[in-house]
C-alpha cells in the first residue's frame, strides 16, 4: 500500500518536469526592424540639442551624459 503513494508522487512529479521541458517560439507580431541608435524617435521628449539622425550629435549628447553620471568628476 505504500507504493502506490509513493509511484503516484514519482508519476506526477515526472509529469510536471516534462511540462517545463516545452518552448513556444519567441517571435515578435510582426517582425520588427531595428533602427541605428542614433536616428531615435522624433518626439518632445528627447534631450534638447539632439537631432534625430544626426550621428555627431546623438554621440555629443551620450559623451555629455556619460560625464554627468561619472562620480569622480562630481566629487571634484
């Protein structure tokens, strides 16, 4: 009588390891195509001096950003 308690736990724990072995295909509806980072989104929320699609400048404002949040150059 013990053994079926026991087959039982063996049968549905094998069952739930199973399930999780399954994958659905990660597609994205529809396919989307990146964009350079640089051509960006033409919107009233990006940071004042960029122009969307102008690389110089895109790379003006990531070096300008990147110095803002460097702690070394704050505690000077």
């Amino acid at each position: 009588m013990k053994r079926l308690p026991t087959i039982a736990a063996i049968a549905v724990a094998s069952v739930m390891a199973l399930a999780a072995c399954g994958e659905r295909p990660q597609t994205a509806n529809p396919p989307r195509t990146d964009a350079k980072a640089w051509q960006g989104a033409a919107d009233p929320f990006v940071a004042s001096g960029w122009t969307a699609g102008d690389r110089a400048s895109w790379e003006d404002q990531m070096r300008n950003r990147a110095q803002t949040q460097n702690e070394y150059n704050k505690a000077r």
